[in-house]
C-alpha cells in the first residue's frame, strides 16, 4: 500500500465580507446618510469598524443588527384590550 499524497484542498468558508457604506447602502435599501444615522443611534448603534476615515460593516453584523427592526404586523388592539380585561375579571 502506497502513501498517497494530497495534491490540493479546498476550503469553503461562508462569504462574510466587509462592506463600505456606498456597498451597504446597495445591499441594505437605505441611503449612506441614514446608515451614517445608525451608526450614531444611542439605542441601537449599527456595529461598525472605524479605520482612519473609513468605515466599514461586516455584512453578518448587519443582517443580525437589522433583525430587531423586524415586524410582524400590526396586533389587533381590540383582540389585546379584550384579552387584558378578561384576565381583570
């Protein structure tokens, strides 16, 4: 039995690239000027890395930033008032 050698590997790793503002604001759907805003909200601040002037989202922060703004509709407020003066009574 011979030892077999590998010739060559391939790594296959989940594409999470750095994106600039300009690239983000595509990817996104928001301008840079709102995405500037973000970066500054007291509340939630978009995570960022700052290098000298440039500044850079990675695109995995983003997409787990943006999942507190997700919505599912709007509750019935009629269904929650009637819930909370069932529970009351």
């Amino acid at each position: 039995m011979a030892d077999r050698a590998i010739d060559s590997i391939a790594v296959s790793l989940p594409f999470d690239p750095y994106l600039s503002l300009r690239a983000l604001a595509t990817y996104s759907a928001l301008s840079v000027r709102k995405l500037r805003d973000y970066l500054n909200d007291p509340l939630h601040p978009l995570p960022c890395y700052r290098i000298g002037g440039k500044v850079l989202v990675r695109r995995s922060d983003f997409d787990a930033w943006i999942e507190r703004f997700r919505s599912a509709g709007r509750a019935d407020m009629a269904a929650i008032v009637d819930e909370v003066l069932t529970d009351l009574r």
